[in-house]
C-alpha cells in the first residue's frame, strides 16, 4: 500500500547527490585532520593550529595575527559536525518549515567561509611565491605559520580543497528546496505480535552485559585476566580499541533486531546514503536474518561449548571472576533462538499467514 507520492524526483536526486558530495567533502576534511593530529605527514600542511591559543605569545607584535589566525582555523575545523549534520539533513529531507529555512542559512553559510578561507589561502600563497608579500596576507612568516620555510605543495592543496569546498557548498544551497515528499510501501500484511516486540527490545540487554565486560577490559581493568607467566593482564593501546569497537558493533547489531518488528524492516532508513527511502525486499531480510541467527548460535553456543560445560573460560585469578565471565557471556545463547523467534514472526506477517491464522 503506497501512502504518498514523490513529486519531481529528478530535482530530488539532484539535492540529494549535492548533499552527499558534499557530506564526502567533510568527512575527508576531518578525516585528514584526525590523521594529522595523531602525528601523520602525508599531505600535511605543516605545523597544525594549537587547539587553544598561547596566552603567553599575544603581547607580541604577531600575537594579534596568531589569535585572529586561530579563531579563524578553530572555527573552521570545529563546524564539522555540525557541516556533516546540514549535509545529511538536506541530503534526506529531513528539515521542514523554519527548520528548512535554518538549514538551507546554514549551508550558505558554510559557503561563505570556505570561499574565504579557501580564497585568502589562495591569495596568501600567491602573495609569498611571488614575492609581493614577503609574509602574505596574514602577516606572518611561513615559518611562525606552517613550521616550515618554504611553500609546499600541501600548502596549496589545502587551501584549494577549501575552496572547492566552498563551491560544493553553494551548490548544495542552490539546489536545496525546503520541501520534499518521500514514498512509502508497506510490505507487511498483519500486525505485530506483542511478545515479538518486546522480544526485539530484550535482545539488546541479551548483549549488554558482555558488551559492558568488554570495555571494562579496554579501560584496562584485569577482570581477573592472567598471562601466560600468571600476572594480572591489564589490555593496552589497539587491542584494547578493537574489544571496545567489537563492543559497539556488538550492541549496534543487536539493536537491528527492531527491523523485524518495526518499518525498519520494510523500508531502508532515509539517514542511509544511496539506499535510503528504498523498499526492504522480505525476502533479503528474512534470509539475513535466518543467517545471522544460526552463525551466533555457532559462535556463542557451539563455539563457546567448552566454557559453558567446565565453567572456565581460561586463565583466570580464581573462580569468582571466572563466574563473573560465564555469567556476562551466558546471556548471548539467547540471542540466536531469539532472532530466529523474531525471523519466524516476519515471516508469517509477510507472508501474511498471521492474518490468516487470526481470522480463523
């Protein structure tokens, strides 16, 4: 049952690809920036602005020109999040009304400074390489400015990438329109079970508690770990970013249980890029979901069978922390049986036997 329509899809698809591309553009600005701070070099403009300016250097003569420089670059570099968020606010048609009007100020907005900054980057580099201006346009040396002596290609890479920032951004603001409709096709023919639904919301308390062990143990707390030499193993640096990574995924996974109860499960959420707003073929879902059910029972039953039959999951200080480990890791044996409950139940309302079933 299609509840609305979509008028003029082509100036839809245009807006959308805008706020996409220009959503690329900031994810590779911060993305790069994150590299850099974390001591990268490639493609690096040089010394980075500090993340708080330098009391003690402002009663220079240059002192004016690094607060002005860095107010500018720290306004810059902050406004990513809320860049990515205008970006994929547009790119879904998520704003209405006021809210619309604010976005679209918003990415004019983001235009202009990254026009400017871009444009002043440009005419800064210009100025120095050709000797106009010794010190370009900011009054500072290349040295107090990058770190380095002379101009890189960097250097200009960068402040050009502003720039064509600036120029994606007005096209995103020009292309805006403040109203969109989306469409809507319902794949499910009966109503959802009550035990279903709340099923869905138990599975991710299935896996929080080994979720909660794990980053206790990528803060570094033992949990009762030993070595192979009988010490208390403390997890530092990757390691300890990949358990709690495994850790997020873990809780993000078992939060897409709700796709088999709600309209997840029938349309691609609008916030995803490319696919979103698409109708969800129940088919795809419910082999997924069969899948994924049977690999956790492999993983979490059949994989951990040793632990739960003896009680020892390894190298442990004594019995309490071993049950302490059993106990955080036991409730995962339910979320395979419970996915495969919650796949069974979309399969009949797809299908529509529990319409059927409750007629008669």
């Amino acid at each position: 049952m299609t509840i609305s329509a979509a008028p003029n899809r082509s100036a839809d698809k245009r807006v959308t690809s805008a706020g996409y591309t220009a959503l690329g553009w900031v994810v590779v600005f911060f993305a790069f920036h994150i590299y850099w701070y974390c001591g990268g070099s490639f493609a690096s403009p040089g010394k980075l602005p500090s993340l708080s300016p330098e009391p003690n250097r402002l009663e220079t003569s240059a002192g004016v020109h690094r607060l002005v420089a860095w107010l500018i670059n720290g306004t810059v570099e902050a406004a990513w999040p809320l860049g990515a968020l205008v970006c994929l606010t547009i790119a879904r048609g998520w704003a209405r009304g006021r809210l619309a009007s604010v976005t679209r100020a918003l990415a004019w907005v983001g235009c202009v400074v990254l026009l400017l900054r871009g444009g002043a980057g440009i005419l800064d580099d210009v100025t120095r390489a050709t000797g106009v201006l010794a010190n370009g346009i900011t009054g500072l040396s290349l040295q107090d400015e990058t770190g380095h002596a002379h101009l890189r290609w960097s250097d200009w890479g960068v402040d050009w990438y502003f720039l064509a920032g600036g120029i994606i951004f007005s096209v995103l603001a020009v292309r805006y329109r403040t109203q969109r409709t989306h469409s809507r096709t319902r794949t499910t023919d009966g109503p959802v079970p009550r035990w279903a639904t709340r099923l869905a919301h138990l599975i991710p308390f299935m896996v929080l508690p080994s979720s909660l062990w794990r980053l206790a143990a990528a803060f570094g707390f033992p949990l009762g770990m030993l070595t192979s030499t009988g010490e208390l193993d403390a997890i530092r640096g990757w390691p300890a970013v990949y358990i709690a990574t495994i850790s997020l995924l873990a809780e993000a996974v078992a939060l897409t249980a709700f796709g088999l109860v709600r309209p997840l499960g029938e349309e691609v959420p609008r916030w995803l890029p490319f696919f979103g707003g698409r109708t969800v073929r129940p088919k795809a879902v419910i082999v997924a979901a069969t899948a994924g059910a049977v690999a956790l029972i492999l993983i979490w039953t059949v994989g951990f069978w040793d632990v739960w039959t003896t009680g020892r999951p390894g190298a442990m200080a004594n019995s309490f922390w071993a049950a302490v480990f059993t106990i955080c890791y036991a409730p995962l044996n339910l979320w395979g049986p419970a996915l495969l409950l919650l796949t069974w139940s979309y399969h009949r309302r797809v299908t529509g036997r529990w319409a059927v079933s409750s007629r008669g």
